[in-house]
C-alpha cells in the first residue's frame, strides 16, 4: 500500500497530462507531492526523507519547467530523483551504523549483515539503472523536438500539429507527441513494473537468507548438550 501511495504524484501526472497537457501536468504533481508530504506527517507525525527528497526537486525542476515552458526539466526529474536515491543508499554503507535499506525495513526482517550491504548495494545500482533508463527513453522525446525546431524554426507547441505547422513539420510535430507520450507511459507504468518486478526479487532473496539463518539457528540448538534425544 506504501508503495502506491509513493507513486500518488506520479499517477496524478499521468492523469492530468492525459487531459490538459504535460505543462498543467507537472503543476498538478508539484501540488500532489506537497499534499503527500501533508497527508503523511498528519498521520505519522514526522516526514519521510524520500518523500522531501521527491518534493525538493520537483519544485525546483517542475518549477523551471513551468517557468521557462521547457519540458527538459520535468524530464529530468525522475533520474534526478532516482540518483539522489543511488547517492543516499550507497553514502549508508559507510556512514551509520546500518545501510539504508536496513534501516528501512530492519524491523519487518532478520538477516546477516552482508546480506543487508547487498541489498543495498542493489538498490543503489537499481536506481542508478533506472535514472539511466529514464534519460533513455526521454532522449527520443529530446531527438525529434530538436528535429522539429530545425524543420519549423520557431518554438516547440504540440497541442495541435495541424494547425501550428506545415509540410514535413507536421509530422515531425506528430512524432515528438507520441515520444512525449511514451516516456509519460513509460515513467508511470514502465517505472512502476521495474520497480515491482525488483522488489519481488529483492523479497525472496532476503526471505531466503532469513529461512537459511532459521535453519543454522536450529541445528545449533539441536547439537547444543543436553539436546540428544
């Protein structure tokens, strides 16, 4: 349930983009960051850091993107996001006592030390990954936007191809829509299933070195003296 509630943002993007366009988009995910942030310190009295980490730089970039009308911004985000994520899990491994992700979950999950340090690790390299994939798929959008600024020479407007362009700029306008459209999907259900998919993994890798602790714990005590049937 968490983890839907942590993508709340990102859906409402979706939505509003869907409807109005990905300027009146990104001011609608700015206000749905800011009621998350809201909604969870009234129910916990306190802030999550990745929540605030999310916040602070969708406003920032969310607020150039609005500012400048420049969708590179919002594109930006979700690696900026994510990378901020990779820098905070890997800093954990040598400052404090526990990794990040031991500290997140620690209380729902025994295992061994080294088994916390990879796991860690994992998630760092995942969120580097998915940065990665997300600057990937927004660079299509990056390609034909240029490709349509060198056709029609005048500032990019993709609410109606039609009527703003004409010749092979119309189509180069049609193209840079359905890129935009794509990395929108993409960063709402793309993210969302690589996220799922790798946190099923991570769950049955550390659920199979709980059993395996389980396990050493019950033949120590087995052999222990006094023990012999």
């Amino acid at each position: 349930m968490k983890f839907l509630f942590d993508f709340f943002p990102i859906l409402l993007f979706f939505i509003i983009y869907k409807l109005y366009g990905i300027y009146p988009a990104t001011a609608v995910a700015i206000a749905g960051s800011i009621l998350q942030n809201a909604f969870y310190w009234y129910r916990h009295r306190k802030f999550e850091n990745m929540h605030l980490v999310t916040l602070g730089l969708i406003i920032i970039l969310g607020g150039a993107t609005l500012l400048f009308q420049n969708k590179t911004f919002i594109m930006w985000k979700p690696t900026a996001v994510y990378w901020a994520f990779a820098i905070a899990f890997i800093a954990s491994q040598f400052i404090g006592e526990k990794p990040l992700i031991q500290r997140m979950m620690g209380h729902a999950i025994e295992v061994p030390p080294r088994i916390w340090r990879n796991a860690n690790f994992s998630m760092a390299l995942f969120s580097v990954l998915l940065g990665v994939a997300n600057l990937y798929v927004a660079n299509f959008y990056f390609v034909a936007e240029q490709a349509l600024i060198a056709a029609s020479e005048q500032a990019v407007n993709l609410e109606n191809c039609a009527a703003t362009y004409s010749g092979t700029a119309v189509e180069l306008c049609r193209q840079a829509k359905s890129m935009e459209s794509i990395w929108v999907n993409f960063k709402l259900f793309g993210m969302l299933i690589l996220s799922v998919v790798f946190l099923i993994g991570l769950g049955v890798y550390l659920s199979l070195h709980v059993k395996d602790e389980e396990n050493k714990d019950e033949l120590a005590t087995s052999t222990e003296p006094g023990n012999d049937a």
